[in-house]
C-alpha cells in the first residue's frame, strides 16, 4: 500500500474546513466566506509546491486571517504565532 503525503491530512482539513458545513470548524471558516484558491483546491500537487515541507511542530496558517487559503496568504506557523493572529485580535489589522 502506498505511503500517504504527509501534507495530505493538512490539504483534506482545510478543504472541509471552508466546504464541508458538517465540519465542526466550518461556522468559523467556510461559512464566513473563506475559501481556496482554485489552484489549491483542485490540485493536491500545487498546494505541496508552493507551501514545501512543513516543519516540525508547525501549522498551516493564513497570514491575513480574514483572508483566504492562497499562496501568497499562507505560511508554515507555530501554535504561539497563529495564537496572535486571531479573526478577534485587531491590532495589527484595520476593519
């Protein structure tokens, strides 16, 4: 049997978090109109190109975070980091 992608659960998450409103997460992200690229969404390859190897201990995180899963919003954060980057933390983003 082959060996899953490592980003692959990462890749599937963000998909069902913006698409799937059985997801749990979903009133967070899809529901309030986040969404993914199409580059992205229809092609597993192209999300492992432009995102490269996670390293360890970090998370998949939007840079904006009121803005969508696309290449130039999205790096490789750790949990401390994606804690300052919340929808309700407003200081480094004007509304």
């Amino acid at each position: 049997m082959a060996k899953r992608h490592p980003l692959m659960n990462i890749w599937d998450s963000m998909l069902s978090r913006c698409y799937n409103k059985n997801n749990e997460s979903y009133k967070y992200y899809g529901e309030l109109g986040v969404t993914v690229c199409s580059r992205w969404r229809y092609f597993f390859t192209n999300f492992v190109e432009d995102m490269g190897p996670r390293p360890e201990g970090y998370t998949l995180e939007r840079k904006n975070p009121f803005g969508n899963y696309e290449p130039d919003n999205c790096e490789w954060a750790t949990r401390k980091e994606q804690a300052n980057n919340k929808r309700w933390n407003y200081n480094n983003y004007v509304i």
